[in-house]
C-alpha cells in the first residue's frame, strides 16, 4: 500500500474510533451534533486532501547529485 493510501484508511479508522468512544458517553444532543458535524468536516477536508495528493503524483523535482562527474 502507497503511504497516502495508508493515511487514508488510518483516518478512517481514527474518526471511527473517536465515534465510538462519543456514543458511549451521553452528551447534551447540540454538544454531540456540533462535535459530529466538525469532525465530518475534518475528515472530509482530510481526505479531499490525499485524493488531490494521489491524483497530483510526485515532486518532479530533482537534486543536484555533487559526485557525478561531468566531461565535456
């Protein structure tokens, strides 16, 4: 798996997480609706994220290598 793949599935598996430990607990319902609807956003925001990074590819840039040596 690519590493942007890998953040993917881990925030995934993160924002899962953290609604699961918020359904336990018993929040005032504007409380519990203000903090979903901020994480959806997040999350949302997160993963637009990666997809502009996976569909943009690598930095084409390269680096000046000091130990070739160049003839004319």
């Amino acid at each position: 798996m690519k590493t942007s793949q890998v953040f993917a599935v881990s925030s995934i598996v993160i924002s899962m997480t953290f609604f699961g430990v918020l359904s336990i607990f018993e929040l005032p319902q504007s409380l519990m609706d203000w903090v979903i609807s901020d994480v959806i956003l997040g999350i949302i925001l997160y993963l637009g994220y990666l997809g502009m990074v996976m569909l943009g590819g690598s930095s084409k840039t390269r680096l000046y290598d000091s130990t070739k040596k160049v003839t004319a």
